[in-house]
C-alpha cells in the first residue's frame, strides 16, 4: 500500500512486531492515514495490509544505517521538503526509541519525535536506575542486585534463590552473543549464577545486569499499566490491565498474549507519582506483579514507550493514535484537540472492561485459571474481545491467509512451550 501523495501527515514507525502493526491500524482506524513502517525486512505482521507501506531499513541494530534510512524516507514522503506535511516517527521496541532520541538534532528537522529526552528516559528505562528511583519514592518492587560485567563485585551471599535475571539496558542486550541467552533468565542455585554471569562477561555486554528475587505465582498475577503524560508533564490518562497468559517462546518470553482490563486506583497512583517525579512526556507503560505472600503490586520496570500489546488500551474506548495527533499536531488534524485541565486534575482512567488476546479462543480457553482466568471467560461470553491482528479493513487473500497460519501456530508454540498457570 502506498502512501497517497495527499494524505495530511505521515505515522513513521520503527520496528516490525504485533505493536508496530497496531499503533498503524490505529492511524488507519482513526484518520484512513496509511503509516510507513521501517522494520529490518519484510515480515508476515506486516505485509499486505492497508494500514501500512513497508520500507524496510536491512538493519535495526547500526543505528547510522537506520538514521540514513529515515533521512531518506523523509526527503521522499515530503518532496525534500517541498510538501510540508508533518511526519511523527515512533520505535517499537527500547532499541528503536534509543536510536530516535540519541540522534535527535538530525532527525527533529524532519519529524516530530513524542518522547523525552534521553536523559529523562536512561533514569527510568534502565533498570537499576528504575529500582533505585522506587526505593526513593518508597514504590513497591522486588529485592534488587545489580551485577556489574565490567568491574564485578562479590554478591550477596543470602541471594534468595530462585531469582530472575535480566539486562539493565535491553537495548545493549541485542548485541550479546553467548550460548543459551534468553531475555529473561531464571536461575536456580548459585553453581547456574555463576556460569551465566561468566557467559556474560565474555560475551561483551558492559552494562548491568539486574538479579531480582523470583516472586510467586504464575502469568496471572502479572500486570501492566500503560500511562500518557502531557508536554506539561501531568498524567493525563491510564489504562490498567491483568495478564491471563503470557508467551513463553523464547523470542517472545513474557509478552503478554491476553489480558483483560480493569481498574486499580492505588498502582495507577504510584504510576503517576513516578512519571512525575520524572518529568516524564508522551506514553510509557510499567511491567508489574502481584506478590501472593503481601498481596502488593510490585513493580518491576517503565517501557519508554506504547507496549508490544498496547492494543488493548483503544480496545478499551481510547485509540493511542488520536493521543499523539491531538497533542503534537493540534486541531488542524483532529478536532478533538485535548482540552485544557487543571494541574492537581486526576488522570482520565479507562474503565471499559475488554479481553486483548493475540491466541485463538479455542486456544485461549484452555489457558484460563484463577480470578483474572473468570474474568477473561466472562468477556468471552459477552463478546467483549479484541485481536491486534483481526482488522476487518483487511481484504488481501495473503494476509488473511497470514494470520490464519499464525493462529494454527500459536497451538504448537504453546505445546511447546506451555505457560506457568
């Protein structure tokens, strides 16, 4: 699909997952716009479809490449300027809005860029800063080590086994190579911590890596909150979900594969305490868990970004895309401009009770446990379900038969992979 030479403004949207495909079917929903989408290549999620034109980069991870490309694709979709029409550039994925924020000053002449500066994001996306910036603002999380590959220092001799181990920067990570590397580790004795962290080290990764005790409880107790912040910095909207289940493929371990939504007054509260303490603008969304043995919520880090699976936030009644347009690029693109508010007014929070899911429900049904499992079976029952990827504009023969394979294939990945219920 090509971008009209007449369309008002142009999405550009780094990245080629089910969030890069989402953010362009909310465009496409909420103003007919058809996004330009620059993945490394081609892809399934993205072909065929009416939402977007696929300009792909052949790279994700040189960001000089990626920044010629979108320079490039800047000069096209504008005429070299000679058609003025804004163009709003958005990364998928923390790499992605790495690259976008770092190289600024080169690419702000040609694109608005809704995020905050990367200082403002390195104090909250990298990790060890995150957890230290919630032990300040007395934020519930879990017990915290931060290892350092460069100049390691002894550990703890109490580390409550198991724990969970991730990278600090998820953006450095990508370039790691050693044997068995996952995104997020789990680590059961102090004989398998010490063959990892060594792995670690020869394999180039300099910044930290977190350790974090293994709280309880399977995909069900995880939960997420995807926020939006004014250029004022106030919190202006939240959205809470509940995960049902998560995939646990190793390239997609621990995204959420459904969730439903729901309402928490005292996590969306302790969201916004952090955002604005940060100065925080634009979209970001927390990663938490409920902790069985206190019952809190436990946060566990701040996505600088829409999530993977933030289609559920318009399923619930508020399209993500309208929130960018309506602030970056004004009433002259949307005459639902957002209204003025108060500076002590509360956010906006969604309240449409919705299951996202990304599995077929025949899938899905077996999935289902526990509170949030009844929740998710009452909404079936209602019908109040919402796939990313089931865009009834969709008509190509080739992307419908895309997506039919895709949902057979979530029934191998899950026996092969089975969730923790």
């Amino acid at each position: 699909m090509n971008i009209p030479d007449s369309q008002p403004f142009v999405p550009v949207i780094l990245g080629g997952d089910i969030g890069t495909y989402s953010l362009a079917r909310e465009f496409h929903e909420a103003y007919g716009v058809v996004s330009a989408a620059v993945p490394a290549g081609g892809n399934g999620v993205l072909e065929h479809s009416v939402a977007l034109d696929i300009r792909p980069a052949g790279t994700m991870t040189d960001a000089e490449a990626v920044v010629g490309h979108l320079l490039d694709l800047a000069r096209e979709l504008t005429a070299d300027g000679a058609r003025p029409r804004p163009l709003l550039l958005f990364g998928s994925l923390d790499l992605q809005v790495g690259i976008i924020t770092t190289h600024r000053a080169r690419l702000e002449p040609w694109y608005t860029i809704p995020y905050p500066d990367t200082a403002v994001i390195e104090r909250a996306a990298l990790k060890q800063n995150f957890y230290a910036l919630c032990a300040e603002l007395d934020i519930p999380h879990p017990l915290t080590v931060a290892y350092d590959p460069v100049a390691p220092r002894p550990l703890p001799a109490d580390l409550p086994f198991p724990l969970i181990g991730k990278p600090a920067d998820s953006s450095a990570w990508v370039h790691a190579k050693f044997a068995g590397k996952q995104k997020v580790h789990t680590i059961n004795t102090a004989d398998e911590l010490d063959d990892l962290l060594a792995r670690i080290r020869a394999s180039g990764y300099t910044s930290p890596f977190i350790l974090q005790e293994l709280i309880p409880g399977g995909d069900t107790n995880m939960r997420l909150c995807t926020f939006y912040s004014d250029r004022d910095a106030r919190v202006r909207f939240a959205a809470y979900g509940e995960v049902v289940v998560e995939e646990h493929a190793p390239l997609v371990l621990g995204n959420s594969a459904a969730i439903v939504t729901d309402v928490n007054a005292e996590f969306t509260d302790q969201g916004r305490r952090i955002l604005e303490h940060l100065g925080w603008t634009g979209f970001s969304m927390f990663d938490a868990k409920l902790d069985p043995r206190d019952g809190l919520v436990k946060f566990f880090e701040l996505n600088p970004r829409l999530g993977r699976n933030h289609y559920y936030v318009t399923a619930a009644g508020h399209n993500a895309a309208r929130f960018y347009v309506r602030e970056y690029l004004g009433a002259e693109y949307d005459d639902g401009a957002l209204p003025a508010a108060a500076p002590d007014a509360p956010p906006v929070v969604a309240s449409e009770h919705i299951l996202y899911t990304v599995l077929p429900l025949a899938l899905l049904r077996r999935q289902l446990r526990g509170p949030v499992g009844e929740k998710a079976r009452a909404l079936m029952r209602s019908h109040r379900v919402a796939n990313p990827l089931l865009y009834r504009a969709e008509r190509h023969p080739r992307r419908l038969w895309y997506i039919a394979l895709s949902s057979l294939n979530q029934f191998r990945k899950f026996r092969q992979h089975p969730p923790r219920l």
